[in-house]
C-alpha cells in the first residue's frame, strides 16, 4: 500500500517502521524538513511536507500530530483528502488524565468534521509508542488486540489489514460515533498506567467470565 504519515513524532516512528517493514511504501510528511528527513531515513521511509505525505497517502494517511493541532492541519489538506482513508491515533488526554474533548465531540469526529470527504477510523491510540516498537506485541503468547471505529468498510477493511501487519488482531469497536469511548478508555487506562502504576489489564476477565452476549 501507499502509506502517508502527517506528523514526524514518536509514533510516525513506531507505526511507520513496523509498515515498512510489512513492505508497504510510506512517505513521512512533517514540518521540520531535517528531522522528518531524519525520521524516514531511521525507518526507511520517503520524507516530504504535510501536503506531500497526504497525496502520497492513497491507501492510507495516519494522522500521527498532537490533538490540539489535528483539526487545523486536517482542515489545511481537506482538499486532497476526498476518498482516502484517515487513521486517527490521537489522544485528546489532559492534564489530570481528563478528556480534552470534555462532553463534546471526540476527537476523531472533529478530525471527520475537518475533512468531510475522507473516510476517518479511530484506531492504535490506546498504547505508548513502544508498544508498536515490538515486533511483534504479543504478550503471554497472545496478539496484542486493537479496536477499531469507523464507518466505512472499506475504509476499515484497509486499517484491518495494517493492525495485522504489525502483528496485531483487529477488533469491531464500532462506528465513528463510538470513537469518543475509545478515547476516554485511552484516557482511563493512562491514569491507572501513569498515574497509579497498576496492571490495567487486570481489570477485565476473560470473555467467558464476561456475563451473557446480547
């Protein structure tokens, strides 16, 4: 797949590397020329500007940026974006692990409402970046499980076939419009993680332990 990064951070670094070595062809776009020519040489990318990334990105375009500027630069290339498929990784997380988006629309939604004509799924934001430096994350032998929102399947369909390049198995979370529970779980576990330095995985028993299947 074409594959293009806006953002040249920590986790255009993880996810980038992870898909070129599935073989993909990512361009990194950013808006410090040297270190985004810096990044993609560390990973074996192309590099470019923000613009250069997105038209690169046919396949799919991540948006690898800080939540505060996410909008502003998605609404800068709306006109490129028609028809592409957005993976939003963003984490609108506060200071007090509270949800920046407080009880509006999340993130990712703001990230659609920026480009109307790209196809957004929320996915890859619930782990620290060297997560996605392990090749591959699994854990006790089992994959590590990725959810994903959006409503276009194939849209989805793409972004399933990324998460298993890296390894990973996918997981329904559901249209766009549950992506604001994405985020504050992203939110919830960062506090338990970073805050308090529990294993927050123990919180949940197996599926079987679960209660009954709707």
């Amino acid at each position: 797949m074409r594959i293009g990064i806006v953002g040249a951070g920590s986790m255009a670094e993880a996810l980038g590397g992870g898909w070129v070595r599935a073989g993909h062809d990512v361009l990194v776009g950013g808006r410090d020329a040297g270190r985004t020519a810096a990044l993609a040489g560390e990973i074996g990318a192309r590099a470019g500007d923000l613009r250069q990334a997105a038209e690169h990105g046919v396949d799919a375009l991540l948006l690898a940026v800080p939540y505060g500027v996410a909008a502003e630069i998605v609404s800068g290339l709306a006109d490129v974006l028609g028809g592409r498929t957005l993976i939003d990784c963003t984490n609108p997380v506060a200071p007090g692990f509270l949800l920046e988006t407080g009880n509006g629309p999340s993130a990712a939604e703001r990230v659609a409402a920026a480009a109307p004509g790209a196809h957004v799924v929320k996915a890859f934001n619930l782990c620290h970046q060297s997560v996605w430096h392990l090749d591959p994350p699994v854990f006790d032998g089992r994959p590590l499980a990725v959810p994903i929102c959006g409503d276009d399947p194939r849209a989805l369909g793409t972004v399933r076939h990324l998460v298993r390049d890296l390894g990973c198995e996918p997981f329904n979370g559901g249209g766009l419009d549950r992506a604001g529970l994405l985020e504050a779980t992203a939110a919830f576990l960062i506090g338990l993680w970073v805050g308090e330095g529990v294993d927050a995985q123990a919180i949940a028993p197996p599926v079987e332990y679960s209660g009954p299947r709707a």
